[in-house]
C-alpha cells in the first residue's frame, strides 16, 4: 500500500499536466511512498501522446499510470475512473492547472496523521500573481445563493469564516476547493466517492456533504500552498454556465429537498429571463432553467465516444 495515491485528469491541456507533475514530483518528500495515476478524459490524440510519452519517460523511476478514457466523463467520474487503482492510505485529487510551492502532500497527511475527526483537507490557493484564491467555502444553499457569500460571512462569521483570508493555523470550513482535496482513502469511501451524476461543479458541496453526516469535517493547512491557474482547464461560456446551474440545483434538491429546489429555480427563473432579454445569449440557459435543469439537459450527455487509436 502506498502512503497517498494522486490522481489527476488530462482533458486537452497537456503541457499543464506534465508540468504539474514535474511540481509534485519536485516538491514531494522522498520519504513518502507515492503513486500517480493520471486519467486522460477523452482528450484528442495529440494531447494524449504529450502525456502519455512524458510519463514513459519517468515510468523507471516513478510509480505512475496513465489510464485512457474514450470519452470526457467529467470531474467527478474521472477521478472515480482513478480511484479504481488507487491503494494509497491517502487520496489526493490534483487539478493539473496547479503548481506546488511546497510540500503539500506531506503537510496534509501530516495534518490528517494527527487529526482523525478531519475527512477531508487542501494547501492554500493562491493565483499566479499571489492573489488568494479560497480554500475553504460555504456550502451551496438557498440562503447564499440569494444573500451571497458576505453578508453570511458577517451575520455568522463562526459559521461561515472569511474565505479571502490568510490563514495561519488551520482553519475548518464547510468544504474545500475542488482543485486539490486531500481525503483518507477510507473516509472517501465510506461515503461512497465522487457522485457520478454530477458532470462538473459543486462535486466539493455534494462529498463533504455526505463527509459531515458521518461526523467527518473539513480543513485548510495554510502551510501547504499552491498556485492555480484558476479556470485554465475549462473554458468559460453560456454552455459552462448553464452547466453550473444545472449541478448547483441537483445539489439542492439532493441535499436541501423539494421545497428549496423550487425557490431556487423559480429565483433563477426570473432572473435569467430578464437577463435573456438584455443579452439573448442567455436564452438557452433560461429554456434550460424553464425545464427545471434536468440533469439529461447536462453536457454529460452530449460527449461523444472517440475511437482510442
């Protein structure tokens, strides 16, 4: 068994994938036993190949996998494809447009090592110019999508502590971001992994969701720092925001129940028709919200088999 098995998905961003392993692999402690499992989520050929002839060229001295995919399956899907050869005591889900500036795998098992009421962890975020990017967040809800995430933060702020803030001791928080999370394998599994019905977005919301139910809480370690090239493997459009709103109310019904689910979607019903009429671009993400956001209106269901050649 290894001490953390690292999985990372490549979907047609190669050179921030082999440059996030080349990070991890600079900055990881030798006394740590590794295994690195990168899935190729259905990119094209030429993506594949840089990844795949970069591993083969490490493969002697490194315990690392790569495993293809014939169609993009999403966040939550492809890293549950990794799981599948994951043996680590640890998993740690990388996205690979992050560079580590530290040891993070070993300050995070350090931490959980110490702290077994904690599910789940992350290092500190921050953008390629030092801008904090938040680690910790407050859970989807019908309340902060229709306050916002400040006006929580200063009614409650022991519920709901400063996401933008430099933190330097640990610091719990309702979840942690989805572009690196630290989990003990048996926790993870114990709430049953990644829901794989979620395409992409709030996958975060939704496990440590389930994690809090079975007493489990989650944790930045301000000591572990990364940079993330925040959106770099997603681009942003109406379809990827349509996309956000879709997994944002399956959460919500999921979690909250029926109720809520309504006055969400009647919220945003209203609205993105206004929003429609001064920028028609948004016209599919209202007919979408108009459907209620059925999860067969998700991309999931438009991503096309490719031939693995």
């Amino acid at each position: 068994m290894f001490d953390i098995s690292v999985i990372i998905i490549n979907y047609n961003s190669e050179t921030y994938t082999v440059n996030c392993i080349k990070s991890l692999l600079t900055h990881t402690s030798t006394q740590l036993s590794c295994q690195y499992i990168v899935v190729d989520n259905g990119s094209e050929k030429e993506s594949y190949k840089v990844v795949n002839e970069y591993i083969e060229s490490i493969k002697n001295t490194t315990s690392i996998e790569l495993i293809r995919s014939n169609i993009n399956t999403g966040f939550g899907s492809g890293n549950m494809i990794g799981v599948q050869k994951a043996t680590g005591k640890y998993l740690a889900f990388v996205n690979n447009d992050t560079i580590l500036e530290s040891d993070c795998l070993a300050s995070l098992k350090n931490f959980m090592d110490k702290n077994h009421d904690v599910g789940v962890s992350g290092p500190q975020a921050f953008t390629e110019d030092k801008k904090i990017l938040p680690t910790i967040d407050h859970f989807a809800s019908l309340s902060r999508e229709i306050f916002g995430r400040k006006i929580l933060e200063k009614l409650n702020p022991k519920k709901y502590p400063k996401r933008k803030k430099l933190y330097t001791k640990p610091q719990q928080g309702q979840f942690i971001a989805g572009s690196f999370m630290f989990f003990r394998a048996e926790d993870f599994n114990a709430v049953g992994g990644f829901d794989t019905n979620i395409f992409l977005y709030y996958e975060e919301t939704d496990i440590c969701k389930r994690l809090a139910k079975i007493n489990k809480s989650a944790y930045l370690v301000p000591d572990a720092t990364f940079i993330h090239y925040h959106g770099a493997s997603t681009e942003k459009s109406v379809a990827i925001k349509t996309e956000l709103k879709i997994s944002l109310l399956y959460i919500i019904k999921k979690h909250y129940g029926i109720i809520p689910f309504y006055i969400l979607l009647t919220y945003l019903q209203i609205r993105y028709f206004f929003s429609s009429t001064v920028k028609p671009k948004y016209w599919p993400l209202f007919y979408t919200l108009f459907l209620q956001a059925p999860l067969t209106k998700s991309l999931k269901h438009k991503q096309k088999i490719k031939p693995i050649v």
